[in-house]
C-alpha cells in the first residue's frame, strides 16, 4: 500500500482509527499509540479531529471512550457525525486487529520521516 495514494491514505488512516477505539487494545496502549502519532498524518479534516479527541481523552477504557467521542467530535464542528458508522465495521476480529495495528504502525512511521521505520 502506497501512502502517497489518496485513497489508501484515507484506508489507513480509517484502520488506525478503528484500531484505536477497538476493545481488543488496552487503554495504555492506545495512549501510547496516539503519544507518538502526529495528527498531521490524518489528511482528512474529521479524522483529524477524531485522533485528537482520542488522544485528549488519553487511556481510558475503550467502552468510555465510545461512550465520550460522539458529543466531543460533534462539539468540535461535526454535527453528524455518528460514530457507529464512521467504525463500521464496528466489531473488529481478532485477526483483523492485526491489519488495523499494521495500519497504525504505517502512520506511526509516517509520523517520524527519517527515523527507522517501524514496520517489517
């Protein structure tokens, strides 16, 4: 996959997300994950506002973090937003947990150009 692709820019950018707000990860996880991703990598202007509001809300357990995001994101300017069908799929698979990390290990990477890369 391509990142300088618009279209599989705006798929990882989709996994990320999706793998930050899954049950499958710990809290302290995710924090760490969105610690060291820059919210410039998201190029869309939502997405962008959904990492940061993850991020802001930190390490909390992700059934909370469900709970919190709609009225956060939609007080941020995004009045309809719904969150079940900018997730959906909303249940993510254990093996596809794999895919969404591989997705946010991309970004992760695109979030520090020159260092070495994360991904394998």
């Amino acid at each position: 996959m391509t990142t300088s692709d618009p279209e599989s820019l705006s798929l990882l950018e989709k996994n990320t997300l999706r793998f930050l707000c899954s049950v499958l990860i710990k809290g302290g996880t995710r924090g760490e994950i969105c610690r060291l991703l820059d919210p410039s990598v998201f190029q869309d202007p939502l997405r962008r506002v959904v990492f940061e509001e993850i991020r802001e809300l930190g390490a909390i357990d992700s059934r909370r973090l469900r709970e919190l995001l709609p009225a956060r994101v939609t007080n941020r300017g995004f009045p309809d937003f719904d969150l079940q069908a900018f997730l959906a799929p909303h249940e993510v698979t254990e093996q596809e947990i794999d895919q969404l990390f591989e997705s946010a290990l991309q970004l992760l990477d695109m979030s520090h150009p020159g260092e070495e890369e994360l991904t394998d």
